[in-house]
C-alpha cells in the first residue's frame, strides 16, 4: 500500500468516504468519471487508489453506479468481466483498444 505524504485522520478518512459514495451516485447513466477526478473532487487529489478501495470494501456501495468509475484512460477494471457490459448496456461506447471514449462520456460533478 502506498505510504501517502498527506495522510488523513481517521475523522477525514470517514469524509473522503462519504464523499466518494457521494459523487458516484450522482454519476448519470451513461457516462463515466475517473477515479483521479472523484479523489480530486473529495479534496485529496493524491489518493485516487483510496477511491477504488472505499468502492471495493464499503458496505453498500455495490448498490452504486461503481461501474461508471474507470482510470484516466478510460480502461475498465481488471478482472471484472461485467465492467465493460454494464457500461455498454447503458450506451458508452469504446475505442478500438477497448478503453473508453472519454471525449464523449466523461463525467464531472457540479459542484
């Protein structure tokens, strides 16, 4: 696990949470936001590998729209094979390398 410089205190751990669960809900269908751009809007732009464990180990955050969060090429999640089908079913659609268009899904909360 990454050592990070800016550390958080237990109280803005819980923040950054429930930040995270709350951006992603307000993900529309059919678009995507990275999980750089949901570590950036809870206010730790460093930490977007806390936002894929806060989706990975929250209870009830499978309830979400986690499968609209991707990495800043557009590349779905290793090893989850319904990634790419949930994101086709509701009409992203991908590159020719599989990745994305991010030109046309990409997704920032209005804040």
């Amino acid at each position: 696990m990454k050592d990070y410089p800016d550390k958080m205190t237990p109280e803005e751990v819980r923040r950054f949470q429930d930040d995270v669960l709350n951006i992603v809900s307000q993900i529309p269908r059919g678009k995507v936001t990275t999980y750089g751009t949901i570590a950036a809007w809870a206010g730790w732009p460093s930490h977007s590998r806390m936002v894929g464990r806060t989706l990975r180990y929250t209870p009830g955050a499978e309830q979400l729209p986690c499968h609209r969060v991707v990495n800043k090429e557009g590349r779905t999640a290793p090893g989850w094979m319904q990634h790419r089908s949930l994101l086709a079913s509701e009409g992203v659609t991908f590159k020719s390398n599989g990745h994305v268009d991010m030109q046309r899904h990409f997704w920032e909360p209005e804040y």
